[in-house]
C-alpha cells in the first residue's frame, strides 16, 4: 500500500487542516483528530482520480524541507495517509464468516439502506484509513 505524508495544522479551537507537501493542491480537514486520517484519505483518492500518481518523498526528507520544518516549529504535525485507489470498477469476492455474524452483519447493512457488500467494503475501506 502507498502512503503519502500529510502536514497537519490548527489554529486555536478550528479544525484540523490537512495538505499533501507532495501532491499539490490536495486538501483536506477534520473537526475532530479521529476523523483526520480518513477524511485525508479520501480526499486523496478523489484528488489523485486519473492522475498519474506522484512521488512521495520520505519522511526524512519533508522533515528537512525548510517550508515544512517552519510549520513544525509552529506546531503542525506529520501523519501518514494511505492512498485507497478508488476505480469505480466492482469485483466479486468470495469471502467465509461464521452464520452468525453474517446474520448480523446482514441486518445492520439492511437498516441502513445497504447491500452487505457494500456494507463491507465500507467497513474495510474505514478501517484501513483509521477511522
């Protein structure tokens, strides 16, 4: 999995501001620090939607960068953001769970207006984010 390094930020009680040094223009926020990672992701996706994908620099490298190393004497912060390549194309799988919990599993998705598919693919796309 790719990972880019995002350059977080707040000011006093605001959200949280979330940039991509290595992939312009990318932007991103969160009202609350749980939410930071996953909001970031998928703004990365959405951003990087047909692009060809540029380079991440290491995070040596960003912490040297003199930009980025003022931001940190000011009180940002570095988090990695996995990038989740969203291609709109669906694939079959076969997966095994115990009866049980697919029962389960089936009537939440089905309260909340969803296929258990999608609930599950939902599920896992927050988990690798971090939400």
């Amino acid at each position: 999995m790719r990972y880019y390094i995002a350059l977080v930020h707040q000011d006093g009680q605001s959200a949280f501001g979330v940039q991509f040094p290595d992939v312009p223009g990318c932007f991103s926020a969160a009202d609350d620090m749980n939410d930071l990672i996953a909001n970031a992701s998928e703004a990365l996706a959405l951003h990087l939607e047909g692009e060809g994908l540029p380079d991440a620099r290491p995070l040596d490298a960003l912490r040297t960068d003199p930009e980025i190393a003022e931001e940190l004497a000011r009180g940002a912060f570095l988090v990695a953001v996995p990038y989740i390549s969203l291609t709109g194309r669906t694939v079959k799988a076969n997966i095994t769970m115990d009866a049980g919990l697919k029962e389960a599993a089936t009537a939440v998705a089905d309260a909340r207006g969803l296929t258990l598919s999608s609930y599950l693919a939902d599920l896992a796309r927050r988990d690798i984010a971090g939400k």
